[in-house]
C-alpha cells in the first residue's frame, strides 16, 4: 500500500504544482452555454517556487438531453511560461 503524504492540493499528474481556475457560465435557453475561465499554475517545488503561468479558455457547449454534454473550445496562454502556444478541445460526457 501506498503511504499517505498528508492533503494532496497538487494537481493528480504531479507533486509539485499548484493548479487554479475561475471560470464565468452563460446559458443560452435550455440547451446551449458559453464559458470563459482563467486558470493558473504555480510551481511549488523549492527550485522553481512560485513560478507561475497562467492561460484562458473559452468553450460552447450543448445537453440535448439529460445524460449527454458537447463542448468544444480553445485555450492559450495568457502569462507565464507558455506551456504550449495554443489548444483546440472537445469532449463528449455521458451520465448514467
């Protein structure tokens, strides 16, 4: 068994970051929505404590139905180290 390291506020792919996010919804009638959200990243290991960069997302979204989301959206970064210069995103999600 693993042993337990105290509260994990680190991001689940590493032990050393610090990820955040605040994020805006608009909903356009029953089905569609628009988001817009800022997230940032803060370094938290000694050798690089407290560097951080940060990157915007906007997304469309659509629920047909009860059980199923659409969404596409984009991302790029806004300060910081640029991790990437910009990302196209989509998901599908099924509730059940």
């Amino acid at each position: 068994l693993a042993r337990s390291r105290g509260l994990d506020v680190t991001d689940p792919g590493t032990d050393h970051e610090l990820r955040y996010d605040l994020g805006l919804i608009e909903r356009f009638g029953a089905v569609f929505y628009a988001t817009a959200i800022a997230s940032g990243i803060s370094v938290l290991s000694p050798e690089a404590r407290g560097d951080t960069s940060g990157y915007g997302t906007v997304q469309l979204g659509a629920t047909p139905g009860p059980a199923l989301r659409l969404t596409i959206g984009a991302a790029a970064p806004l300060f910081g180290a640029h991790r990437f210069d910009a990302k196209v995103l989509s998901s599908l999600a099924v509730t059940f």
